[in-house]
C-alpha cells in the first residue's frame, strides 16, 4: 500500500503478478521498497513493468472521501437506521454507533479485492504474498478461509522480501503519486494550492495547508480525510450544523422522535446531541458533501493510461454508491 499515513489524499493498494517460471527473473528486475527509491528510478520501473507481457498489475484506489465515509460509517448508518420502526432497529442502530470501521478491515478489504479481481480476470493463483498490516497470522488465517486452496506468504516487510511485492510497492506508490501530481479541486473556492508537503500530519507545510483551506462550515476540501484525527482540532469553534430525517414513520415515531444535531467540532465524529421533538421535513443543515461519494475502481494499465482518483479527470470507473450512503442521498 501507498498512503496509509498522511491526512490527504488517496490511499492506495497494489498488486502484480506472473506465472511462477517467472518468479526467479523478478529479482533481477531491480524491483525493490519503493520507499527505497528515488522518483525517478519508481517511474522508470512503472513503465517497464507495463510495458512487460509477463507481468500483471491491479491497483485499488480508495479515495479520501471513500475512507472518511467508511471510518465514519457508524454515523451515516444511524441517520439511515433511524427512520426503521420496531424497538429491535433501534437498538440495532445503537450497535451500529458504538462500532467502527478502522482502517486495518479497510486494508484487509481492498487487499482482498484485489486477489478476487486477479481471479475473476482468470489469472490462476497458487502463491500470494502480502505485506501484512496488523499481526501476520491472523492476516493470513483470515486469507486461507477467504480463498481455500491459494498459499499465503503473510509478512512483515514484504515489499523488501519478495520481488513480486517490490513491485507491487511500486505500482502502489507511482500511482499515489500521480493522483496526487494530477489532482484537480473539486471545490471552486480561491486560493487553493496544493502546496501540501508531505501529507502527513506532522510535516509543518501540511498543517499550514490545513490552516489555510479550512472553513467554518464544510470542514475541508474533499482531498482531506476527515476522519483522521488531526481534523477534529480544527473544527472547536465549527458552526453547529443541523441534521434532520426527512420522515419517520408513526412506529419510530412512537418511541419518540429524535432530532439530531452536530457540530463541527464533533467532525471527527466523537458524538452528537440529541432533542425531543417533532422531525421536520425541511432538510435545511444536510451536509451533502460529506455523504455524496462514490467509490473509486482503478482497472488494469495495459493501456498504459495515467491512473488518478480524481472524479474530474473520468479516467477511472466508478461504482454505485454504497447502501448507507446511497440511502442517505436527496
């Protein structure tokens, strides 16, 4: 993977893959830890690993809004749950709340996407290795049970172990980095730059973005994760924002209706107030852009096109939204 870390921007998981005969001629590729190469030397070996019939690639592009929405799922599924009558739904949304979705089953997921896609393309898969991300054993049990019948080489630092993951690290990474040189605002404010330094919340450049594209109401720009911690800061002194259920039906009223509120302080989600009182069904205070994304699919290369996340440039395919968020849509 490219991009675990940084509070911008997409992250993105890599694959490559050959016959076994293969194997061996990897290693004298000079494949090696993206992070050990300059970018140059990653962009060169980008395009003679496409340019090879022997080889293989997928990538899978999570884009910032894709991640803040599944870290942040709990929220969008009570607003959604909400309006289902009966006592059982409503303690069902309660359970939904308390859990989250961290960004290990985020990782986990899009790994695994990636195997069942090299499958369905019809590549025969005997031997996977993977750089793990959280405790290698448990990763790779969790594997075996997903796809039986498949060798799993779980490890820690992988991408320095294997060629094959090497090259994977750099497809991961080239292709970060390109969505990242390439990216266009989807926001029409003045000013914005994209002098954002490394990315990650530490780097004194990247504060300094995220001072000057912060606003008081819509939070940040859509290239922000806002479910990274480093966000929550920013929005103490938020204009506090009113969500309301557009209809409730006369069970759920039953139990009371419920007005939600939440504040921009709360954007990294901690909690949210609640009243007593009749739902209108003004829909004044929906925060649209948090909830309107749609999932990025990154397809094969073998056109040799440049991969960005971007919605704007049309490059990449896109899914149907999700059923929480889809639910959750004017």
């Amino acid at each position: 993977e490219a991009g675990r870390g940084p509070v911008l921007g997409p992250m993105v998981y890599g694959c490559m893959y050959c016959a076994r005969s293969y194997h061996d001629t990897l290693a004298t590729l000079s494949f090696a830890d993206s992070k050990t190469l300059k970018e140059e030397q990653r962009e060169e070996l980008f395009e003679s690993l496409k340019m090879n019939s022997s080889i293989g690639w997928e990538v899978d592009v999570i884009c910032s809004k894709v991640l803040s929405a599944k870290m942040l799922k709990r929220y969008a599924s009570v607003h959604y749950e909400l309006q289902i009558s009966t006592f059982f739904s409503r303690l069902k949304v309660f359970l939904i709340f308390r859990t989250k979705i961290n960004l290990n089953e985020i990782s986990h997921n899009s790994a695994m996407g990636l195997v069942r896609k090299a499958i369905d393309s019809g590549v025969l898969l005997t031997e996977v290795y993977i750089d793990t991300v959280g405790d290698p054993e448990k990763y790779r049990v969790k594997l075996t049970e997903k796809f039986p019948g498949i060798k799993f080489v779980v490890a820690k630092k992988a991408d320095s172990l294997y060629p094959v993951v090497s090259g994977a690290s750099i497809v991961a990474k080239v292709t970060r980095d390109r969505a990242l040189r390439n990216w266009v605002f989807d926001e029409t404010a003045q000013n914005m730059h994209m002098n954002t330094g490394s990315g990650y919340p530490g780097d004194p450049n990247t504060i300094q973005w995220l001072k000057d594209h912060k606003h008081p109401v819509f939070g940040f720009p859509t290239l922000v994760r806002f479910s990274w911690g480093t966000c929550t800061a920013y929005f103490k002194n938020g204009v506090e924002v009113t969500w309301e259920s557009d209809e409730v039906d006369e069970d759920a009223a039953g139990y009371g209706s419920a007005k939600r509120q939440v504040t921009l302080s709360s954007l990294g989600f901690t909690g949210f107030k609640r009243k007593s009182e009749e739902i209108e069904s003004s829909g004044k205070g929906r925060l649209k852009p948090m909830l309107d994304c749609t999932e990025p699919v990154a397809k094969t290369g073998s056109d040799n096109s440049l991969i960005n996340p971007n919605p704007k440039t049309k490059i990449l395919n896109y899914q149907h939204p999700t059923p929480e968020l889809r639910s959750l849509q004017p």
